[in-house]
C-alpha cells in the first residue's frame, strides 16, 4: 500500500469516528501509577466498565502492594465486570512485580521529569507491558505523542484497509503517527478506542456497521460453499445427489464385485487337474433272509471230511504166527 493511500485512510477514519463519537479525557489527578494500572483494566474495554473496575480496586485492597500479591483468581472476582478479567488481572499484576523488583517501590512519578525516550525504555521492560498499555501512558502521562492500539482497535484497521493481514499480527501501524498531528491525538485516539469496542463486542450491530461502512471499511469475502455431498433418501436405500438424482455408484462397484468373484470361480476350476477317486465303495451287505411264522430254521451241522488216512509206508501187518 502506497504511503498517499493509507494516509487518506487514516485521515477518513480520524473523521469519522471524531463526528460520531465524543473524546473522554483521561482523570488529572492520578498518578502515574495508577494511570499503568487503569490502562491494564481499560485495553478493549469501554471506558465507563474500565472506570468501575479501577475503583472496585481501589476500594477493595489497601495498597498497589496487596494488589501484587493476591492471586489472579481473587482479582478476576475484583474485576468480573471486565470481558476478559483474567487477562487484565495478569497485566496488573505483572507491571506491579516488575516495579517492585527493579525500584522496590511503586513510585514512579519521576518518570514524567525524564527524557521521554528514557521513560518510555523503562516502560517498555516492563513484564505486563503492552502496546496499548505504553501507547496510552506515552500520550496520558508522559506526555508524547503516540496512538494507543489494542487488538480491538487493530481489527478496526485492518477492515478499513489501514493495515495488512501480516502488518495487523505484528501490531504495527506504520505512518499512524505521522498522519495523525499530536493536537489531535488524544480525542482521535479516545474515539477510536470507542468504536474498536463497540465492534468488537457487537460487529452486527447497524449504527455501528454504518460507522464502518463510512470510514471504508472492506466487508470480509464469503467463503465459497463446499462441494455437494451425496445424501441418502429415506424412502430409498440408494444414495442421491443433491440434484435429486441417484447415485448408481454403489451398483456398480457390487456388479463389477460379482464378475470378478465369477471369473475367479471359472479360473479356478480351469486350473483345477481331474481327480478320480480310487477307493472303492464298500459292499453292502445281502439283506437277511424273513422266515415265515411258525416255521423254524435250522442250521445244517457241518460236514465231516471224507480225506482217507493211508498207513505210513514200510510199515506191514504181521499175521500172527
């Protein structure tokens, strides 16, 4: 994207959000550390619901220090009003240690008599340090010149063709600066953050799809449908198309089944060699023979053998003498 061409993006946005929204100034008594800790409970949150928050902690611990050492979960009860209470309880909580470890103390009001290049490095090493959170204490109570952006508003822009895809993940906003004057900073950045909010908690809603729609926003492609899947009828077990038409696949893909198994059957056979059996059937017996009623049968007794015994030879009757 050209640089003319996203700054006459960024100057279409500033206009319409500044005609449709009212800036809300930041509180002038807070200190600079309660300006941290009310940005943490502010990032993608409306102002009214982050104001509650903040001085639901304020009332309920007796210092930041007791803050730093209550659970994340005893907090998130602290902050139920915020949509994302957990995550705004891990900024806080994490901005406060590193404070306590690199000045064991949570005074910080020097900050604001330093060189702002210095100040805002400080900031930065901070663990539960964000991009919203440094941008709104560089504009809020440093006093520089820089555009809080949240992932909220980050969407915001990247509808409106502000920022590219890879851009938006990376967080980066190139020439917003730079197009937006330092005057005209804060209420831009205030209404902004307003319609950020407001899209992303309901991105349905008209008067607000109407505010996008004027500063350009690009409504997302459709996806394509996906292909048609066969459905099955429930009169019928076949299947159909979403033409109405059935779908004969199954048919035959069973046909072709078939022939193959009946040509397997055939070859098989073929390759079969003729075997003829070689046993034989045993005999079956003659049936036994039904004698009438009062008639016996009797068995032949056995013959005798008629064989002559011939005397031994050389043997000769003498007679007596």
């Amino acid at each position: 994207m050209s640089t003319k061409n996203r700054g006459d993006r960024i100057q279409l946005l500033q206009k319409v959000v500044t005609k449709h929204y009212t800036p809300v100034p930041a509180a002038e008594d807070r200190s600079l550390l309660e300006q941290l800790i009310y940005a943490c409970c502010l990032e993608d949150v409306a102002y009214d619901a982050a104001d509650e928050a903040f001085h639901r902690l304020q009332e309920s611990f007796f210092d930041w220090n007791e803050v730093r050492v209550t659970t994340v979960s005893e907090l998130c009860e602290t902050l139920h009003n915020l949509p994302e209470p957990a995550a705004a309880a891990l900024r806080i909580k994490k901005n406060l240690h590193s404070l306590f470890e690199t000045r064991y103390s949570f005074d910080i009001d020097d900050m604001a008599k330093l060189n702002q290049g210095k100040a805002i490095a400080e900031l930065e090493k901070l663990a539960g340090m964000t991009k919203f959170v440094l941008g709104y204490m560089t504009q809020n109570a440093i006093g520089g010149h820089s555009i809080p952006v949240s992932k909220s508003i980050l969407q915001v822009l990247l509808a409106t063709e502000i920022v590219s895809p890879a851009e938006a993940e990376k967080g980066q906003v190139p020439g917003l600066e730079r197009t937006i004057p330092k005057t005209k900073g804060l209420a831009f950045a205030s209404c902004l953050h307003q319609l950020a909010v407001a899209h992303a908690t309901a991105p349905g809603n008209k008067e607000t799809k109407a505010i996008m729609k004027e500063a350009g926003a690009v409504e997302p492609k459709k996806a394509a449908a996906p292909p048609a899947t066969p459905r099955r009828d429930a009169k019928s077990p076949k299947a159909t198309t979403a033409s109405g038409k059935p779908n004969d696949q199954k048919t035959t893909d069973k046909k072709s089944v078939t022939k193959k198994s009946a040509a397997s059957k055939t070859t098989t056979k073929a390759t079969q060699p003729a075997t003829k059996s070689t046993t034989k059937k045993p005999a079956s017996k003659a049936p036994a023979k039904t004698v009438g009623k009062g008639t016996t049968s009797k068995k032949a007794p056995p013959k005798k053998p008629t064989t002559k015994t011939s005397p031994p030879k050389g043997s000769t009757k003498r007679k007596p003498r």
